[in-house]
C-alpha cells in the first residue's frame, strides 16, 4: 500500500503519538509527539527492533500488538516515578498490490506494509478527571460536616447551659470549677464546630464581597484548628509569630480558606517532628503572611507551574492541584498578591515559604495604607 508523502508528513506532525512498524518489527515511523512524551529520539529508534525499547515503552507496545482489539483504552504505568496513562490505537496495512508497486517511480510516495500505532497521552484529562471527581466530593463532605456540626451544636448548647446552672446555683468550689471547666470544653468545642460550618461555606465562588477588618491573629489560629483536626498534623509542631493588632481588610472566610490550604500543604511536604512557622511582618504599608515548612523544597523545574489548575504532585487521590490556583485567585481579589520561596536552604535544598502581602488597615483612617 502506498502512502503520499503529504499524508505521511501529517502523521509526524500529529499532536498524537504514531509508531509504525513492519511486519518483522522494524521501527519505521517515530513522530515528534512520541520523542516528546517517551523521551526518546526517532533517530535513535528508527531502524531498530521493537526488542531494542526501553521500558515501559516495550511492555506497553508489545502487549498492545498482541492483543486483538484495535483499541485499548487508559493503560496506567510509571516513568521515572511519574504516573501516566494512554489510550493506543492500531491499524494493520498488508496491501501492496501489483497496482501499488507500479507507482514505485512516484516521489511524492511513501510504501508501507506493517502497523501503525496511535499513542494518546490522556494523563492531562485523567488528572483533571479525578480533580473535578474529587472536588464534588469535597463539596459533599463540606456540606455533611456542615449539617453535622448543627446537630452536635444543639446538645452542646445544651451542656453549656446544665454547667452553667451548676456553677451559679451551687457554692461547692470543687464543683464550680469543674463547671467552669465544662463550659471552657464546650466553647472550644462551638469554636471548631463554627469554624467547620464556615469552611465548608468558604468555597463557592463569590468574586464581590463586603469588606470587613480581619484579625490576622484569629484568622490563624483558626486555620491552625482546622488543621490539628486531621491526624497528619499529630508529629507536626506549629510555632506562631503574629501581632495580636495586625489587620487587613477583605473577607475572613476566604482568608481561612487560604491559609487552610497553604498550612496543609506545609504540614505535607514536612517530615515528622518538624516546624511550621506562621508569622506576620509588618512592612511599611503592608502586611507580609509567611507560612515557613522545612520539607524537602520546591523543583526548580516544577516552580512555574504551582499555581496552574489541577497540577500537583501529589499521588492520585491525594490532591486536587486545586488549592494553589484557588489560593493565587483569592488573594488577587482581596487585593493582595503571592509568591512562593523555595528552596530556603539553599545548601540541603530544602524547605518552603509562601509569602502573601496585602495593605494594611489602619483603625485611624479606616482605609486602605498603600
């Protein structure tokens, strides 16, 4: 069978993979979309056996070739501790007829007999897939703690009051201090139920907002309560630096939802028994938020791309790329911008800062200082 060589110069230039082989085995065919994604050169390929392949590449070929559908769709494996996925696609060409040799003396012809192979790399849209899967059931799980801590509130409410009475209705010390102690509990506890019900309610995507006065302290000590709750925070020490007066204008809940996904981020790039430092600088007119972790640091390959939609290095299942982008975005609305510092030992390459700066509100003006 022949092929005009225009067609043949499509297939190299096609954003999908295309692998042609003979029916022996010979790489035939190498596209500029396949060195791409596998990393190897066509002139290191072409003209070899399939057998000469590396890893995954034979495996994932081989096995392809063997099987009889002429599709195979999501195939999962690992390249230099990466996970991919690709759909493959074959169609076999075994006719070179006497009418197609008569055409031998064409230059615009290209023959071939053997097969063609097409590689989709779909790990993109499966990323992006699993993130859109995840964040709906963050939704749902946001939503469930939310009705869940308004049914505790009602019993703990109810226990505040029982502590209450005991501790303005009978003299015994003993008893009024265990009373007190009662109430301090079910306070807290009120806290953190609050705190949940207005995180899951901090999501949605408001762009216009009324300003308030945040206290930057709070707002922390809130996220850091947040944090606590999930088990992976139990080997992590947080160490605090932050001016009870330092304030900002803009809208707490969405500030929590910013430093909820900045400390969890720190907490799981830090190794147990680590420090994370939350601290607040003032400088000139402006408010500096760090958020300091000694994990093992940002790739300089990878830094450009942290705050771009669904990318993360996390495993699948873990990690929805989402956090950064929403974070970049929620900072620019509250007129505030971010920037990311890694590593800070540059000598062990290790350790993280993220570093928000708003303007300052200054309870004299009532406005902003820029």
């Amino acid at each position: 069978m022949y092929i005009p060589r225009p067609i043949r110069q499509i297939l190299l230039d096609l954003p999908l993979g295309v692998c042609s082989l003979s029916f022996d085995d010979e790489v035939i065919m190498w596209n500029r979309a396949l060195e791409e994604f596998t990393g190897i050169k066509s002139t290191n390929v072409v003209g070899s056996q399939l057998t000469d392949l590396n890893e995954p590449w034979l495996s994932l070929i081989s096995n392809f070739l063997k099987g009889n559908s002429s599709h195979n769709y999501k195939n999962y494996f690992e390249v230099d501790g990466k996970k991919k996925a690709v759909t493959l696609h074959k169609a076999i060409i075994d006719e070179l007829d006497e009418k197609d040799s008569s055409k031998n003396d064409r230059a615009d012809v290209y023959f071939f007999e053997g097969t063609i192979i097409l590689l989709e790399d779909i790990t993109e849209t499966e990323i992006l897939e699993a993130g859109l899967t995840h964040s709906e059931r963050l939704a749902s799980i946001g939503r469930l703690a939310a009705g869940v801590a308004h049914e505790i509130g009602n019993p703990i409410t109810g226990i505040a009051c029982l502590a209450q009475t005991i501790r303005d209705e009978y003299k015994d010390k003993e008893l009024n201090n265990l009373a007190e102690q009662i109430i301090q509990q079910t306070s807290r506890t009120s806290k953190i139920l609050q705190s949940l019900v207005n995180f899951s309610h901090a999501g949605s995507n408001q762009t216009h907002y009324e300003k308030e006065v945040i206290s930057v302290l709070e707002c922390m000590e809130e996220a850091k309560t947040l944090i606590s709750l999930d088990k992976k925070s139990k080997d992590i020490q947080f160490q605090m630096e932050c001016d009870p007066k330092t304030k900002i204008l803009g809208d707490t809940q969405r500030l929590l939802q910013v430093l909820v996904n900045l400390i969890s981020n720190a907490r799981d790039a830090s190794p147990p028994n680590s420090t994370i430092l939350l601290q607040t600088i003032m400088e000139t007119d402006w408010v500096h938020i760090k958020i300091t972790d000694e994990g093992a640091g940002i790739s300089p390959n990878i830094k450009d791309r942290v705050f771009d939609p669904f990318f993360t290095t996390k495993e699948a299942g873990e990690g929805t790329g989402l956090g950064l982008s929403l974070a970049f975005r929620i900072v620019e609305d509250l007129d505030g911008d971010i920037d990311i510092i890694s590593p800070i030992d540059k000598t062990n390459g290790s350790g993280t800062q993220v570093i928000m700066r708003f303007p300052c509100y200054d309870e004299n003006t009532s406005e902003f200082q820029k």
